[in-house]
C-alpha cells in the first residue's frame, strides 16, 4: 500500500515537472551596458525574484542605439529553435517620470551591449506620452553595433496589466497583446499608419531570451516593472517545484 501511495506521488511529481519549462533557478541576470550606454550611464539595477515572475529594473540606459543599457533577467544557457514566449507586465513605473523607459522580452545573440537582438517594446504607465503615442512595437538591431529601430510612434493605447506574446519561427518574429491575461491576442499592426507586428533576423542557436528594461533619461531616471505568468511554448517558466524531489522521492520507492 505504502509502495503504490509512493509510485502515485512520483507520477504527480513527474507530471508537474513535465508541465514546468523551467524552475526559478533557470533564471540569470545580466547588467548590459555602462557609462557609455545609450542616453547613459547605465547605472546597473536590480532583479527581485517572486513565485511567479520578478520586480526588474534599471537606472539610466535604452534599448536603442548601437550600445544597450538595460537589466536583463533571462534562460541560462539560452534557447535554440522556435519557441513562443508570454509574459504580463502588470505595471511599469518610471521615477522620475519619462517617456522611454521599455520593457519587454529581448532575444538577442550574446550578452555584450552592441549584440544584435529583438525586443517587443511596452512603455511606462506613469507618463502619457508614453502611454498613449509610443506603446509597443518591435525594435531591431540587424548587426552588431549598428543602429536600431525602426523609430516613430508604436501601437497604442497601452492599459495595464498587458500581456505579450512574441513568436520565433526561423529568422521570423512576430508579435501580439492581450489585455485579457492571454485569451484573446491582438496583432500590433496598424497598416493604415505602417505599424508591423513582425521582423526578421538571423540569429545563431542558442540565443538568449529573457526580459529587459532599461530606465533612460541620461542616467537619471529609474524604470521599475513586475513581469509575471511567463510561459515559454505554452509552459510555466517560473515552477517552483524543486527538480531534486523527484530523484529523493525515487529513492524513498525503491527502499521500500
């Protein structure tokens, strides 16, 4: 009775690991960038782990030009093929305020701040320029050092919490909101005004894939966002389940 209540609770446990990407320990931080960073210094920040996702932020720094600086937390060891990455940012705060703190999720090549990269942008909510002409749209680097963008006014208007969706199929990314917590995506396009919701990039495997924010204003300003309920190809990215239970919980069956 004993061994079956046991072989019950391995299967339990299997099937909650199977259902989780990653654990929180999966997570890394990276401080990109420095004094001569974009609208710099990049002054370094701060990553506060919860159960479900994590407080990020940054002092000084974009995700903009050819040199980043930004706070990064992201999948140690990186991610190699498609892969589709969701995320809520419940809210993003920027003290004091200004109009192009970015947050989001960043696929970039390496961890160096001329990298090439990807990055679906969301704006602050505590400014209304930010809110209600930059919002969200895709931004590019295609080589490394180069220039970024495109530039101009993105899909808006943004309202929180907001959650995002970014797909990569080959060198294609693609991406999508919600303000449903997930159920229905929308596109970010907006022909009528040349808004896309996609870009291409040729990226070699693995690369990293995390969330960014960087705070800007000259070092002066402090961008702050909770990131929650992150799921990457459908899976819970921030289990909190140990991987090691399942190796003591076999253990304890086979010493039966």
């Amino acid at each position: 009775m004993v061994r079956n209540t046991l072989i019950i609770i391995l299967i339990i446990t299997v099937m909650a690991i199977s259902a989780s990407a990653y654990t929180k320990d999966d997570w890394k931080v990276a401080e990109i960038g420095g004094p001569d960073s974009e609208q710099g210094p990049y002054q370094g920040g701060e990553v506060k782990f919860l159960k479900n996702g994590f407080i990020i932020s940054a002092t000084g720094g974009d995700i903009w030009s050819n040199k980043l600086g930004c706070t990064l937390a992201y999948i140690d060891g990186g991610i190699s093929g498609d892969f589709t990455i969701e995320y809520t940012i419940v809210e993003h705060t920027t003290d004091p305020p200004t109009t192009w703190s970015k947050c989001g999720a960043m696929v970039a090549q390496d961890l160096k701040p001329d990298t090439p990269y990807v990055f679906l942008q969301s704006t602050c909510s505590n400014d209304p320029t930010a809110v209600n002409d930059k919002g969200t749209k895709i931004i590019t680097r295609p080589t490394r050092g180069g220039s970024a963008g495109p530039g101009s006014n993105a899909w808006t208007p943004l309202k929180w919490p907001v959650t995002y969706k970014l797909v990569r199929e080959g060198d294609l990314f693609t991406a999508s909101v919600s303000f449903d917590g997930g159920k229905r995506y929308e596109s970010i396009a907006d022909p009528a005004d040349g808004k896309e919701d996609h870009t291409k990039l040729a990226l070699k495997d693995p690369v990293i894939l995390g969330i960014a924010i960087n705070g800007h204003n000259s070092g002066q300003t402090t961008g702050t966002a909770t990131v929650v309920d992150i799921k990457i190809d459908g899976k819970n990215a921030f289990a909190v389940e140990p991987v090691g239970k399942l190796s003591m919980t076999w253990g304890t069956i086979k010493s039966k």
